[in-house]
C-alpha cells in the first residue's frame, strides 16, 4: 500500500493540505496504538506499524519537495539515494563559491 492509497487520496504532486489533515486525525483515531492494549500481540504490532507509515506519509505529504521526491519514487522515475554524476567543472566551481562566501564572511 503507497501513502496515497493509505490516506485515500488522489496520486498528485499537490496535496489538499486541509484534506491531508483531516484524513490524518481519522487515520490516527482508527489506528494509534494506545487503542489495541486489550488485543493481541499480532493486532498490535499491526497498529504500530500502520501508525508509524501514517505518521511518515503525514510528513512526506506536509512537504511539496518530499511529496515530489516521494511521487518520483513511486513511479519509478527516482531511486532512492540515487547519486547523479555531476561534472568536475561543476563542482570545482561549487567549491570556489563556498571558498569566497566564507572568505567574505571571515573578513
């Protein structure tokens, strides 16, 4: 189950913020662990791990570039920890930048 299947929305870039909250406090009530005390070991470790992916999509979800990165992800256009190749000339001048923003802030 993705985030947005477990939040009941719509796969988009934007999120209904006002939705997203409400869909939030719903899916807290229905699944917070504190609410599975009285049944089984089973039961409650599904609470908890259901909690925890509801407390992590909410916080994907509370931020645009996440929620892109996330979507990427799950279309599988973005890998993970996926490192890009950046050219040296790039990262030189990268480092010649920084170089002189903390020259200038020292002096």
């Amino acid at each position: 189950m993705n985030y947005y299947e477990l939040f009941g929305i719509p796969i988009s870039i934007l999120v209904d913020r006002a939705v997203l909250s409400k869909r939030f406090f719903e899916l807290q009530k229905s699944f917070h662990p504190d609410y599975f005390t009285l049944t089984d070991e089973a039961e409650q470790e599904a609470a908890l791990e259901k909690s925890a992916m509801l407390n992590k999509a909410y916080k994907i979800f509370k931020e645009q570039d996440e929620t892109i990165k996330y979507l990427l992800q799950l279309k599988g256009l973005l890998k993970e920890e996926e490192k890009y190749p950046l050219p040296a000339a790039f990262l030189m001048e990268v480092m010649e930048l920084n170089e002189n923003l903390t020259a200038g802030s020292v002096a």
